[in-house]
C-alpha cells in the first residue's frame, strides 16, 4: 500500500512536490477550463470515454489537486470495446527518459475504484511506438472512498520496455491511459501533477536558505522586486509577503509557491510604500528565514518611462530566465531544458537594448551573449550549417519539433543570424569579450550552408526549404515562399559572404506564389500579403533588425506595407465583426498566440479570429503606428494590469469573451517587444543590423531602390498621391493614389517641358479607397517625367524617372 496524503481542497493552492529538473506532463490547462490540448483519446463502443472538443482529455477546476485543474478520466470498459486516453507536456514535446526514476502522479476520484478495475499504462515516442503496456494494479491498491484524499501513484520506469514497435525511450512524447478489465461500470478519476522524476529527486530535504540581496524598484502602479536566486536542489520556489508597515502584519501575495528569483506586485496605485520580504520553500513547502526587509513607493512615469519599463521587463526574459547553463531562450516560461533558435535570436537584440539602455551594465550583458554564442557555436549540433529549432539547453543536443523536424530550421536560423549579426555590430569596443563576440558571430554566420537548402536534388532550386533533417532528409518538404515571416532567410541567404543563393531567388522563390495582394482594406492599400495582412508577427520577426525604410523591390515598400497591415489590424477590431468582448481602437492586435483553448495563428479574419487580443502585436508594431501602439499599450497597462502585467511584462494573450488572460510567456512574443519599441525610440536593432557591410550588397544585387520616401496611403479620409514603384523604372511602374470619396480622377503623365506625353485616367469615376495603376507607355524616351492627378477638391503632381 503506498503512503497516502490527505489534502483539504480548500487548501490546494500548491504546484508540484517535486524538482524543477523533472519532465512535467500535465499540471494546470493553458486552455482554459474544458479541455487539455497536449492530449487525444479515442474509443471502440461499447466501451465509453469522456472526451472533449473532440479527442482532448477534459480538464476539472472544480477538483485540482493543485493549482487550477487536473484531468478527468472518464471510462466504463465494456467487452468488445476499448478506450485509450493520452497526455503530453504542452507543445508535444519528446523527452529522453532513460536517467529518469518514475512516473507519478496524484489520483483521486468522487468514488472508490478497486484495484482489479484499474486501467494499464504505456509510454510512447515521437514516432508514435507505444512501448509494452503496464497494468497500474501492480503498483497501487485502487482508490480510496474518501474523495477529499489524494493518493500517490509511483510506476518504474524500468517497469516498461521498448516491445514490438520498439518504443524508443530517447524521445517519450505521451503518457498512455488504456482499458484493462472490461467490467462494464463507469469509473471517473481526477489525475493531476502527471510527471515523470529524474533519480533521486522527490524528497524535500533540509530548509533552504534565506533570500539574499532582494531589491526592491517602485514603478507606476507597481513595485518590482529582485533577489538572488537560491541554488539548493530541493528548492520548490518562493513566498512573497507585503505589508503597509515595516512592523506588520505581512500578507502572503502568492498562494502558489513562486519559481522565479523576480517578481512584480501590480497593485494599481500611485504614492504607496510598501514593505517586502522573501522566504524559500522546499518541496514539502517548509519556509526559510525571511530575507531582508525592503520598501518602495510606487511612483506615476511619463510616457518614455513606461516605454522603458516595458522594455526592461521583456529584456528580463531572457537576461534573468535565459537557461542557466547556456544561456538560451527557454521556449516559454516553464518549458525547462527546452530552449529556441530563433528566439534566441529575438533574445540577443533584446538583451542589447537592455545594455544600451543600462537595464544591466554593458560588461554582464555581453558576458551573457558571449556564453550563448559560445555553446551555439562549441556544444549544439547544426545540420549543413543551420540550427534546429528546438535545443536542449544544457546538454545542446536537438528537441526534435516534430516527427520529422529533428534538423535544420533555416527560418529559425534566420531569426538567430538577424540577431547575431545585430549584436555583431553593436559591441564593437576592444576588450577581450566583446572581440570575441565579434570573432565567433563573424564564423558563425559564415558557417550556415544557406546555399545547401535550396534541395538542388529534387528540385530547380529555385527556391529555398525550411527543414532538412539528418533522419528524414527532405521529408517536411515545405518551400519558403512569401508573404509571411519568412523575408529575412533569403536576405540573409543571399548576403551570405561563403554560402550564398543566387539573387533570382528573391522573385523566383520568395515572391513566387501568391505574393501581391493590391487590395485595400477599411482604406488602407495592402501591396503583398494575405488578405487583411495575416497574423502581425508577418510584420516583425523579419524586420526586428532589418530596416524597412526608405526601400522597395520590385513591389512595394514595406514600411508602408507593414504599417498598413497594422492599422488594417486595428481597423478590423474597430469594426469587431464577430463582436467580440472589448475590442476597439485601443483593444486590437491579432497574431499567433496563447488562447484559452490552446496555441493559434489569429488573424483578423472571422475563421481564424476567436475574441484573443496578443499584447506583443500591437506594442511590437510601434515603429510602423506609434500613436496607436502607444496609446494600447497604456490602455493595457491601465486598465488590465493586475491580470496581464507579471514579472516579465505583459504576459502572452487575453480574451474578454471568456474573461481569460493568460499566465505564459513565449521567447518570440516577448522577443519583439524590447527590439522594436527601440527601432521606434532610436532605430538602434536597425542601425546595427543594416551596417553590416554584406546587406547593401544584397539589396544591390536583388535590384531595391534605396533612399526613397515612406509615403504610403495616409489613413481613409485623405486624398493622396504616392510615389511610382520602381522609381527609377524600367519599362512599367505602379502608381497608387487615395480618394476619401467617390468622384472623377484625371491623371495625366508630362515631359520635363511641360507637354502631357500620357493621358491615363481622364475625367474616369472611382470609389471611396485606395487605387493603383500601372504606367507602361513603351514610346516614352528616358527621362525625368511628373505625373498629376486631380480631382474637383485635390490636384497633386510628383516625379518619376524612366530609364531604358
């Protein structure tokens, strides 16, 4: 009989008893209160199970053991049927399992269920092989009648071997639930805090020690504190507690053990002090001494203070939570060992700021990058050249990121490269470390096989592929082509100085397929993209360090572009069509996100919009509509703090409908903030990046024209003329113009003497919008040459050179 712990449900507010080094499968629902999305389930009748949103295992918040949830298994096992329920850790991920000791868990249930009715269990891996079943009968006596008792289930995980699929134990995604003994009675069970422990871990030990050097920084409407973090191996976490008084009372602010060394105490006013101290709790949750007392007062800041809060706390994901031993960016808050390329890459322009900005002084963030630059470059495995897109933060070896995609991730490399270069750039004294950066930056970007991913086996080679796997070769088969956020690879590929691509590939790969939109939505023209712009992480990621200004290819120019896309965003909330909860002007922006039932691409289109509103949208398009991000970005501060604002800022995503905010973060939602509120502030991540000297040669080479003006289309309501593009032309350019009511346009084409030479609208009725024409007169001699448009309230004229 295994020990037995009674838990009054009203004192559950507690996470896991056991160490943070441990695989977690399941321990409260990302998804809300319905169902567990890192899980699926199916049933032959006449066997029955409770399965929700069609295959998920439903999630129970009435009856946690700890935290806000646990699963509900709900089964009768009938004769002829069978039933079987799976749980992963969230994002699917594999797991090697083979130094680790158990699978445990806590089960409790409305019911008694005997021993002989318990379901078996099985493990399978990334490749779907299930390894032999083990029945759960052998390793715990059944479940007690007392439904205000949690038991504790134990099961080797020598008990399970690899059987005739030849489950392999490296990459254990799932934890299977299946039916044992048909014996026809409905059963129901509540599982929560599912893990699997590494040997050795599980016992309490000895009190850790007292915080040390805990600060405490009054900010608006909050107090922010920071302490050293503890390095005990039976540390579970921390409590917080807060007084009026330096003598007391002291309230607890966390019923929830808290696991990091930062936390920020949102309380919503100005001019109040308060008084803090900390104390560590081990995994029985047994306390430590109190650290030292400190105080603070909360203080009102100015618009460009807030913008540096905000900055500071993103930069903090990544200085203060990059994994310990690498440095890299944990995937999200939570997610261990597992750590991102790509937003890595975010993470390096983020820390940057904070060194520019003295968030932490210039010498420890570059120690910090140097220490991530050295394990990507000496310890993680890279595939012709290109990361993997997940990385073990402390071994270095691959995460596979799906059953095929256990090699190179050239978009994620890209994300990582954007951001090595940028940093390259930046620390540019001469002094030990920083020299080194620059050494081990310059030989990893010359080391990336971009040319290698054009799959010149199997295809023309026109364009470039995502994923190459050492394992499954070309399998994912998934050309990159736009537009999405995909601009940056081939940028990068072609500007490569040892592996480049051909520049055809820009039009040839990148703008292959469905690349130019032309239309215009609640007034704004969108040159190329989906329809209404797609999610707004299309705007950013490849733009975090590349400058969109002042520059166009062949189709537009995609500050304008990006920027349209972004009031078109906002517009589409304005005009809410799916009415949803709060959104308006100041509640927009719709990208990939969080959401109360799982992780989804929003767009602002109804199929695809769901009510979730993604801070990072609306505050990462700043450099493209800084009056309306700004003022959100207030409007969230102000009015929603004290559920989306944490200790690394605005956490991922909200819904009003359901009354959701979310309490993840994720390395590439953060990783754009700190970036791009800079390139608004002083387009520092742009500078740095479009001084590399191998850029203008690419763009060069591509054929954009540089040096032009960011016109675009002002918002509808205006009249307006654009600039052609191309300009200079060869041939054919493109003119677009805005009419804020329907009426008659003329527009004309004159030489440099004054002589109309064209006559392309003339006297012609148009719509309230945006419009554009193409210009080709193939009589036309080379030359400087004015184009004009007039209507009865607006008359215009600018220039454009033809050359032949």
């Amino acid at each position: 009989m295994l020990r037995l712990f009674t838990v009054l449900l009203y004192v559950l507010g507690v996470i896991s008893c056991f160490a943070q080094g441990d695989i977690v499968f399941f321990s409260d629902s990302p998804n809300g209160d319905e169902y567990y999305d890192a899980s699926w389930g199916f049933m032959t009748e006449p066997s029955f199970l409770e399965r929700t949103h069609t295959d998920k295992f439903p999630v129970d918040p009435i009856h946690p053991y700890l935290g806000a949830h646990s699963l509900r298994l709900h089964w009768i096992s009938n004769t002829g049927g069978d039933w079987g329920m799976t749980v992963a850790s969230v994002g699917w991920v594999a797991h090697d399992v083979t130094q680790y000791d158990s699978i445990v868990y806590w089960i409790n249930g409305p019911a008694s269920i005997a021993q002989n009715d318990l379901p078996d269990l099985s493990v399978e891996d990334l490749s779907n092989h299930k390894s032999t079943r083990v029945w759960l009968g052998d390793y715990f006596d059944g479940v007690d009648t007392d439904s205000l008792t949690w038991q504790l289930v134990q099961i080797p995980v020598s008990a399970f071997a690899p059987g005739p699929e030849n489950c392999d134990f490296t990459k254990v995604k799932t934890i299977f639930h299946w039916q044992k003994n048909a014996d026809g009675v409905e059963h129901i069970v509540w599982l929560d805090e599912i893990k699997i422990i590494i040997k050795g871990s599980g016992g309490p030990g000895e009190i850790p020690a007292n915080p040390k050097s805990l600060i405490a920084s009054g900010s608006d409407s909050r107090i922010d504190l920071r302490w050293k973090a503890n390095t005990e191996s039976n540390l579970e976490g921390y409590y917080i507690y807060r007084s009026s008084n330096y003598f007391g009372p002291y309230n607890r602010l966390n019923s929830v053990v808290h696991s990091l060394h930062l936390y920020s105490d949102y309380f919503g006013e100005n001019d109040k002090t308060y008084y803090y101290y900390v104390t560590a709790a081990n995994r029985d949750f047994d306390e430590s001494d109190p650290s030292d007392t400190v105080f603070a007062t909360s203080k009102a800041l100015n618009e460009e203070e807030l913008l540096s809060s905000v900055q500071e706390a993103a930069f903090r994901y990544f200085y203060d939570y990059g994994h310990p031993i690498s440095g890299l960016a944990r995937e999200r808050k939570g997610s261990g060992n597992t750590c991102t390329s790509g937003g890595t890459g975010m993470g390096l322009m983020a820390m940057m700021v904070g060194a520019e900005r003295g968030f932490e002084s210039r010498d420890s963030v570059a120690t910090c990058i140097l220490k991530i630059l050295s394990f990507l470059q000496d310890v993680t495995p890279r595939y012709h050249g290109a990361w993997s897109h997940w990385i073990n933060g402390e071994t270095g070896e691959t995460i596979p990121f799906s059953a095929y995609d256990d090699g190179g991730d050239l978009i994620e490399t890209a994300f990582l490269i954007q951001g090595i270069l940028t940093i390259r750039q930046y620390f540019n004294e001469n002094n030990p470390v920083e020299m080194e950066i620059r050494q081990r930056a310059t030989q990893m970007w010359e080391s990336v096989e971009w040319d290698w991913y054009r799959h010149l086996e199997n295809t023309d080679g026109s364009k470039l592929y995502w994923h190459w796997s050492p394992n499954y070769g070309w399998q994912m088969n998934m050309p990159i082509v736009g537009f999405n956020e995909g601009m940056i690879a081939y940028l990068l590929a072609i500007a490569s100085p040892t592996h480049p691509v051909p520049h055809s590939l820009y039009y040839d790969g990148w703008c292959s397929s469905n690349y130019i939109n032309g239309n215009s939505y609640y007034g704004f023209m969108q040159w190329v993209g989906w329809p209404h712009g797609g999610p707004l992480f299309f705007t950013h990621y490849s733009y975090l360090g590349f400058d969109p200004r002042h520059k166009s290819d062949l189709y537009c120019n995609y500050f304008d572009n990006n920027r349209n896309i972004s009031l078109i965003n906002q517009a589409y909330c304005i005009e809410n069509p799916e009415g949803h909860m709060g959104y308006s002007d100041l509640v927009w922006g719709i990208t990939a996100s969080d959401d109360p039932w799982g992780y989804y691409a929003h767009e602002p289109i109804s199929a695809t919009d769901n009510g979730t509103i993604t801070p990072t949208a609306a505050l990462s398009a700043m450099p493209y509509t800084p009056d309306q991000s700004k003022a959100t970005l207030s409007y969230f501060y102000y009015t929603y703090g004290s559920d989306l604002w944490g200790e690394f800022g605005f956490k991922d995503a909200f819904n009003l409908d359901v009354n959701w905010f979310a309490t993840s973060y994720l390395a590439i939602d953060q990783g754009t903030i700190a970036p791009m509120i800079e390139n608004y502030r002083t387009q520092l991540c742009w500078n740095n990046f479009m001084a590399n000297p191998e850029i203008p040669t690419m763009l060069e080479s591509i054929g954009w024209v540089v040096g032009i003006e960011d016109d675009g289309l002002p918002p509808a309501g205006t009249y307006s003329l654009s600039q052609n593009y191309p300009n200079p032309f060869n041939a054919e350019t493109i003119i677009h113009f805005n009419l804020p009511k329907s009426g008659t346009v003329n527009l004309e084409v004159y030489s440099i003497l004054g002589e109309r030479v064209a006559v392309i609208y003339q006297g012609e009725k148009f719509e309230t919008g945006a419009h554009k024409v193409t210009f080709d007169n193939p009589n036309l001699a080379s030359g400087l040459y004015f184009y004009k448009l007039e209507t009865d309230k607006f008359k215009e004229i600018k220039k454009m050179l033809l050359i032949k």
